[in-house]
C-alpha cells in the first residue's frame, strides 16, 4: 500500500508555487494528471511526459496552449519547453 496525493493536493502542501521541470510517468495515468495542471500557474519551463508513442496529438495539443513547444520525442517520453 502507498500513501498517494491527487495534484491539486500535491500543489497545495507544497511550499513551492512554482516549478521548473515537472516530470511525469503515472502508469497510463500521464494525460489525466497533466490535464489537471496549469502550466502558466506553476510557470512551467520543462515538462517531461510519459506517453508510449500514444496520442501524441492530445498532448501536444494540451502543451500548446500553454506556449510549450516540443523539444523532442523518444518512444516512452516527450519532453515540452516554454
């Protein structure tokens, strides 16, 4: 058994307001965590996302409207920057 945070809880405890680089491999949970971030509110730089080669466009497409723009893409992972 783990103990777990939903992120908007994770965001709250934090005595960060914001962060440069946020990672994230959630198990085929990728898209559903970072749909609850707003990068501009954590004022985002990097983001790296798990994404197995799957729906690009839906990430992607998530990114852009926050001005993050695709730095590169290997199988398992994308990596954004603002």
């Amino acid at each position: 058994m783990v103990d777990c945070l939903d992120i908007k809880t994770l965001f709250e405890k934090s005595i960060n307001d914001r962060f440069d680089l946020i990672s994230i491999d959630a198990e085929g949970y990728d898209f559903n965590i970072l749909s609850q971030i707003d990068l501009n509110k954590v004022q985002c730089k990097m983001l790296i996302v798990e994404n197995n080669g799957t729906d690009f466009w839906k990430y992607n497409s998530y990114c852009d409207k926050f001005r993050m723009k695709l730095l590169d893409k290997t199988y398992q992972n994308l990596i954004f920057i603002k």
